[in-house]
C-alpha cells in the first residue's frame, strides 16, 4: 500500500506520526528561528572576543577531542556573592542569601597540557539581583508606591543565569570566561568571569575568590560594577591539618569527652551533623581579664550566641568538611554564609576518642588576614537528664593567646535527640515523689486511660495564664521508662501494664503576644520546658518537675535553667464522651518575691483522636443534609402559603408587613453576603478533612435553594402590600403595622442590649475554659447573632399586628407558622443535643453561633419563646386577635373587619 502524503513511519519503533503540511511549516519556522539565534548568539560572542577580555589570564587554545569528566570538574557550590563593593570580603549580606554555584557542562584537553577549554554555567540567587543589572539599585529616595498584588502572585525566578566558555589553567589555577546570560529572562547581559581554582588545596588555601564583570565601559547605562564572588574548592582537596594535630595531641583538654560519648561509624555522623544544624555558644570565662571575650572572628560582635553548620563534605570515612556561621540570631539556618563571621574547618570522626575533631581558619579578620588557630571537638552524649537535653555536645579553643576563651557549645535541647544508642537517666526522682504524691494517689474517674503506646500521650495544646494571654504549643513524651517514645512501634520488650511509669517530656508552646511567664516574654516567641515525672495509668495522672529553657540575652556567657516547675497533667478516660480532652497546669514552686515567680498557668488539648475524627467527619455530613433540609422545607412552606392566599384572598390584607419585611431580609442578606460563592470556587471555610469539594457543592446548593425562598417570600410581600393599596377601607391596616413597627423596635433594641451584655458576661466568666472558639466577639459578630435571634421569633410582630386589628379567621396557613418555627427552632434542639453529646467542637455547619444565640440557657429559652408564639398565633386565628389578652383589654374593638371582593388575580 501507498503511503499517504505528509506521513512519516518510525519502522524500528513501531510508531507512526502524522502532521499536516501546516505542522511541516511550523517545523520549519522553529528550526529557522534556531538556527538565527544561534547565529545571533556566535555574532554576539564575536563583538567581545576571548582574546580580547582574557588572554592577559588565561592564553587562549586549540581544544582536542579528549573530554573530562564534568560531575566533579570546576564544582562551586558552596559560594556567595556580593555586589560591587571595594572591599567584597567585608560587605557579603549576613540576613537574604545572596548564593552563587558554577557547574561545568563539558570540558575538553588542549593542545597545551595544563590548559582546559570548558563550557560552565554561573547561577547568581537574590532577592536584589534584578534591581543591581537594571540599574536601580541606587533609588534616589522617592516614595515607591506598592501595588497591590493579584491574590495568587505568579512564582517568580529572582536570579541570573550565565552562560560561559572559557580556559583554566592547571597550574597557576587562574581561569578566564565570556559569556552572556539572562536576568530573570528580562533582557541579556555579556560578561567576563575570571577567578582563581587552584588544582590541589589545603584548609587555608580552599578559598576561591572571583569577580564578574559585565562588558560595557563604565560611565554607560548599562554598566554595573564588578560582582564578587567567594566559594570553597571542591577538587583535589587534602586533609593535612587535621592529621598533623591529632599527631601532636591537640585536642587532649577535650579527653573528658570519651567516657560519656557515644560510639558511631564514620559515616554515622553524616546523617547527625547536618546543613543549617544550630547550637548555642556557653562561654566559661566569667571576668574577660585574661581572655578576650571579642571572638576575632565575628568582627565588631561580642560574645556570639549562636553557631550554625554548613555541610561542605562528609565522606565514607568519616572526614568531613563545613563552614561554621556564628551570629547573634537565628539567621544562621540560611543557605548563604557571611565570611566575616564564619569559619572554614576540617575534621574527621575519631572512633577511639569517640568525637569529631576540627580544626577552623578564619575566612577574612578586618585586616583581610587569615588564622586557622580555632579548634573544635563534637560528641554525642550517651545519657540525657532532664538538665542535659542536648543530643551533641563540644567545646571550642584557640592555640593563640588572648583571642578566644574556653567555649562550650550544645545542640538546642530537645531536638535532633532521638540519636540511636541514647538513654535516658531520671534525676529527680525523690523530688517527683515529694511533689507529686498527692496527686498521684487521687482518685480519678472510672474507665480506661491511654497506656505507654498511645499517640493520645503527645496533643497540641493551648496555654491561658491568668491575665487570658494566650499561647499555642505542643507536649510531646521524649522517653517512656527507658525508650524513645514512638507509638505504633513494636519495639517495648514488656508488656503494657498498668501503674505508676516513668516519663520525660517536651512541653513547647509560642506565644501569640506578650505572655507573663516568670518575666515578659515577646510576642512570637517560643517557650520551651523539659520535664520528667511519673504517670499512673490507673487515673491519668502525669506529675512531674520541669526546667524553663530561659530566653538568652546579649552578652549572657551561661545559659540557664529555671528547675522550679511542678507540672501535672490529667487525661480523660478512653471511650467517655469527652475522650482526648486534656487539662493541666504549670506551677512555680518559688515564693512570690522571687523574679522568676509567676501565677499558675493552665493549658488544655486541642488535638483530637481518631474516634474524635470519625465523629467530626460524620456529624458534618450530618449537618450539611440537614441544611439542604431546612432551607428547602422553608421554601415549601411558603409555597403553602401562597396556595393558602390563593384560595383565600380576602385574608391577604391581615399579614402583617412588618413580619414579611423581616422575614425576607432573612433571606436577602445571605445571599448579598454570599453571593460569589455561586460564581467562584473561593471559599471562606477550609475543612480539614478532605471534604472541600463536597461543602462547595453543597454551599452552591444552600445558596441557590435561599434565593427560591428569596424570591417567594418576596413574591408574598408582593401580593400583601398590593392588596394593602388598592382599597381605601384598608388604610387604617397600615396604621396597625405602623403601630406595631414603633412598638416593636424599642422592644428590639432593648432586648438587643440586654443580649449583648448578657453575652459579654459569659464570655468573661467563661474566659478560662479551652473551646475552639473565637476570643474575642466582636459587635459585627454579635450583631449577625441577634439577627437569628429576631428570625427565631419573627411571628411576634404578626401577633401584634393581630391584637391590634383584632383579626379573625385563618391569616397564617398552619403549615406556614408552625413549620417555619419549626425550621428556626429545631438548631437550638439540636444544639442542645451536640453540646451535651461532644466536647469536640469544630467549625459549624447547621447552629452555627456566628448566627444565632445558642448555648444551654439560649437554646431553652427561644424554643419555649417560639412554642408561646404558635400558641397564640393558632389562638388568635381560632378565637380574634385579642384573645390572648385579659378580658379588661378586649371590649375596645379597634377595626371591623369587612369582607373585601377580591377583583384582582393572585398570580
């Protein structure tokens, strides 16, 4: 068979592709367009030969054919820039990372041995690279006005890419390229990069300085100033310093490490000693006569509190290679370094001392000198305490004199501790037993409490104090007699049993605003706590002593402890209705004169369990039927009556309008409120269970079933307001409703004002209790509540109207007012029900609070009021208006009705 035109058959694979002749001629625009640029590029390369830029540094070769390999050729990254300074080595940004890599793509041998002709790309990341390459770095002090971002921001590339060819020379290590990239894909920049590589290095010699130029005279638009850049070498590196001192027996003060450190593997420390892993600095030297406490390496700063590791290499046997960042802040944990205050190092794992030994150089001093004089030593303590938390250790010196004293640093407590080998040592026993032996011993509620294995021992929790300042936080078992705590694990060698259990714990929590805790602390901060005590599993009980971590300040040279702490947490029993809920307390046990003394603290879990979960999915659900529900059952009772009118027109008059009024901004204002919810698919609500597209489907449908009820309530108002109008004789039924109007509103308002205050109060006395609510209401919130509470008694106005005109005869369709109360009344049932069935409250769905008044005394009293007024509405209908009132009051008639020929139609 024939192939047909423009096809092309791809035999050995078996795949046929077709295209049309348009296809065929898009092929080759795109292959012309390639080819131009390419072409473009090679004349863009030749306005600024190599030659020209270069050969002073590098001289330029012939490349054979004999290619390297490109993995670990000319590697660069572990680098940083700067832009344009005299002195780059001093102005390298310590907060935004400012990174810099250069990767080699292909590189080839040349007709002279010790040069090499290589491809490379140079990456630039930072958050001002763009304004530097377009010239605005410099503003001239005008007001910049922000704009305001579209809700989803587009992800944007903060950095330049460069593509380079040039020569290294494998001697004096020099190397020279060109080449042009993009910023940002903004617009292309040539430039020329030349730095130093060397092909071998040592510790003091592994720093590779270089600078990037862009090819443009200086005074022109476009110029910029050279970009340095400062890296580590990757090639051919040689661990000489750290052998040489291990020989000599420099690290012999820290002998005292061996008996309590933990034996690893080479390799092992790899996955302990990571990138951006921060400690805290202890300096031992109290008085700073001796010693100088200005560690020379931080410049201007004194006494840093903090240093952070950058993993350069970690080897199969266990050498290793980092950069050490000390700084007055937690900025250490960035990808970038500053060189004025870091360290180079290099060490290895000594398995017979049981420590990782360094020796460090300083990057640049202020006299652009450099000293390798620190030493470093790491161990990994085989015991943890409840006053020694931290999983590594060290201590840091100088062999030069008067530079830096004795330093002691450790890990944070409490985290990177599950360290495979650790134990737990429980110091404070006989103090537990003292403090806690009263709570202990209590009798606790009937049931069963979680064990040592249940993931109900670790909650999130939230923390009050006694002035309401609030926290958010976390507790968490450390150890659980003498293992790691780690539920679900088959790792217990006994059997859970029942009884009094050893515990430690990490108590967390940070602070919302400013928290009274034995001294001020900031807004956002975070309070960590370490405690060990003892749990009976037969009532819940946790007692145990704790130790404050305390906040460091500048110039501090120990950190400290505050170990006067009682704790004591009490669990729920397992499969009661308020399973998971949590309360405990923190006491300080110093007298109240100390300053370190504060008012008992309360926290409670807000966390719940699996059961919990299932509880919440289902009773959601539930509740989402049960809206659909409602709002349509409301729709078909006003449908009722309308058909009710229909068939009785002469008592379309007696309805009170202001009843209608209420009754359809009940429905308007939701929809004005909600209205995009129809259109969009942003939603207020997020839920935490995977049932986001269920509740936005079901959200489309609630609004779309209020607007039917919208549009035949107003429909009803129509048909009253008109009937009102078209007869002279009915102009005193206005009088009526204007009447009832100005009673009404004072009414209103001051059973408003009563609510509100009587709300306020609650929320006051109710300040201590732990709820998934919001602290603080606010009068808009309080104001959509009182306006369920009108809806929930919105027949009252009717009633009125009905004394009034002392009516007679069926106005209100049965169906009508009993049903439509019913809709109103059945949340606060139901309410009533979920409140005494589940402590676990999340976000509501139906009797939702942020609508309506609910809560025991509430729920009682609307339904009784909603009950008391389809009693009187069927009363008056049966009997006249005014017979629900005493029989002094009924002897005034103040309208007769008259039967009224209804001419026009209904509908």
């Amino acid at each position: 068979m024939e192939k047909p035109s423009g096809s092309v058959n791809f035999a050995k694979s078996g795949i046929r592709v077709s295209f049309s002749p348009f296809n065929f001629l898009q092929l080759v625009l795109i292959f012309t367009l390639s080819i131009t640029k390419s072409t473009s590029i090679q004349h863009e390369l030749s306005e600024f030969p190599y030659s020209k830029y270069c050969n002073g540094v590098v001289e330029e070769y012939q490349s054979t054919e004999t290619r390297f390999g490109a993995d670990n050729f000319l590697r660069l990254d572990k680098a940083v820039y700067s832009l344009g300074f005299e002195n780059p080595q001093f102005n390298f940004n310590p907060v935004y990372s400012q990174i810099a890599s250069f990767s080699t793509i292909k590189a080839y041998e040349t007709k002279s041995k010790e040069i090499v002709k290589f491809n490379a790309v140079l990456n630039l990341v930072g958050l001002d690279i763009i304004d530097y390459f377009s010239g605005d770095v410099h503003r001239r002090g005008l007001r910049l006005v922000k704009v305001r971002p579209p809700r989803f921001e587009p992800r944007r590339n903060v950095g330049a890419e460069f593509r380079l060819l040039g020569f290294w020379n494998s001697n004096s290590g020099n190397i020279c390229m060109v080449g042009s990239g993009s910023v940002s894909s903004l617009h292309s920049v040539n430039v020329v990069f030349k730095f130093n590589y060397p092909n071998s290095s040592v510790l003091d010699t592994s720093l590779i300085n270089g600078t990037l130029e862009r090819v443009t005279p200086e005074g022109t638009a476009t110029y910029f100033k050279p970009i340095s850049i400062l890296g580590v070498s990757r090639m051919g590196y040689n661990f000489t310093y750290i052998n040489k001192e291990i020989e000599n027996g420099g690290f012999s003060v820290c002998d005292d490490m061996e008996n309590v450190s933990l034996t690893l593997n080479g390799r092992g420390i790899c996955s302990i000693i990571t990138w951006g892993l921060r400690f805290e600095l202890d300096y031992d030297n109290y008085d700073c006569k001796d010693v100088s406490c200005s560690f020379g390496t931080v410049g201007d700063e004194i006494l840093p509190l903090f240093m952070s590791i950058k993993v350069v290499d970690c080897l199969e046997d266990g050498k290793v290679r980092y950069i050490l960042q000390f700084s007055n802040s937690t900025y250490g944990k960035g990808l970038s370094f500053y060189p004025l205050t870091a360290l180079v190092a290099e060490g290895e794992w000594d398995e017979k001392k049981k420590r990782v030994a360094l020796v460090a150089c300083q990057l640049f001093d202020k006299k652009g000198l450099r000293s390798c004089s620190i030493r470093l030593a790491f161990s990994f303590p085989s015991t943890l305490s409840l006053k020694h938390r931290s999983s590594i250790i060290g201590k840091m010196w100088s062999t030069e004199t008067k530079s830096l004293g004795n330093v002691s640093f450790y890990s944070p407590a409490n985290v990177n501790s599950r360290i495979k080998g650790t134990s737990y040592e429980y110091s404070e026993y006989e103090k537990v037993q003292d403090l806690c032996r009263e709570n202990l011993d209590s009798k606790g509620r009937k049931g069963t409490y979680p064990d040592e294995k249940s993931p109900n021992l670790r909650f999130d929790m939230m923390v009050r104090n006694k002035k309401g300042q609030m926290a958010y936080g976390y507790a968490s078992p450390l150890y659980i007699r003498d293992r790691f705590y780690s539920p679900y694990e088959n790792q217990w060698n006994h059997s859970s049993t029942s009884g009094y259990i050893n515990v430690s714990y990490v108590i967390s929590f940070t602070t919302r605003g400013e928290f009274d805790f034995g001294g001020k602390v900031p807004r956002s901060k975070m309070v960590e706590i370490s405690a060990e005590g003892v749990y009976n599993t037969k009532n819940g009980v946790i007692c145990m002593i704790g130790c404050k971590h305390m906040p460091y300040e500048k110039f501090q040279k120990k950190r400290s402890l505050d170990c006067e702490l009682a704790i004591n947490i009490n669990f729920s029993p397992l499969n009661s209705k308020d399973e998971g809920m949590i309360r405990g307390n923190i006491k300080s046990t110093r007298e109240k004169p100390d300053p370190l003394y504060f008012e008992p603290i309360e926290f409670g879990s807000s966390s719940i369990t699996t059961i919990q979960a299932r509880e919440s999915i289902w009773r959601m659900d539930v509740e989402i039927t049960m809206v659909l529900i409602s709002n349509t059952l409301a729709c078909i009772f006003i449908g009722l009556q309308l058909f009710h009118v229909k068939k009785n027109p002469d008592m379309i008059p007696f309805i009170s309008v202001v009843m209608l009024v209420v009754l359809t901004l009940a429905h308007m204002i939701p929809l004005l409120l909600n209205f995009e919810a129809i259109f969009m698919v942003n939603r207020k609500q997020n839920v935490f269970l995977g049932t986001d597209q269920w509740l936005e489907v079901n959200e489309v449908l609630v609004r779309v079933i209020t607007m039917i009820a919208f549009l035949l309530q107003f429909r009803l108002l129509q048909l009253t307001w008109s009937s009102r109008n078209g007869h002279e004789s009915q102009k005193t039924l206005w009088v009526s409703d204007k009447k009832v109007l100005y009673i009404s509103s004072p009414v209103y308002i001051a059973v408003g004002l009563t609510a509100w205050f009587a709300q306020s109060l609650q929320n006051s006395h109710t300040k201590t209790r732990f709820q998934l609510a919001s602290e603080n209401v606010t009068f808009w919130g309080a104001l959509k509540s009182y306006t369920g509470l009108i809806l929930d008694t919105f027949l009252i106005p009717q009633i009125m109207f009905n004394i009034l005109c002392d009516s007679h005869g069926t106005v209100l369709a049965p169906s009508f007012y009993i049903g439509s109360t019913m809709v109103r009344l059945l949340p606060h049932v139901y309410d009533l029900y979920r409140t005494h069935s589940s402590t676990w409250f999340y976000d509501k769905i139906y009797a939702n609070p942020g609508m309506d008044y609910y809560s025991t005394m509430w729920d009682v009293v609307i339904c009784c009021v909603g009950m008391l007024c389809v009693f009187m509405i069927y009363a008056q209908q049966r009997f006249r208006g005014r017979s629900v009132l005493p029989k002094r009051f009924r002897d005034e008639v103040l309208y007769q009705k008259v039967p009224v020929i209804q001419e026009q139609q209904i509908f």
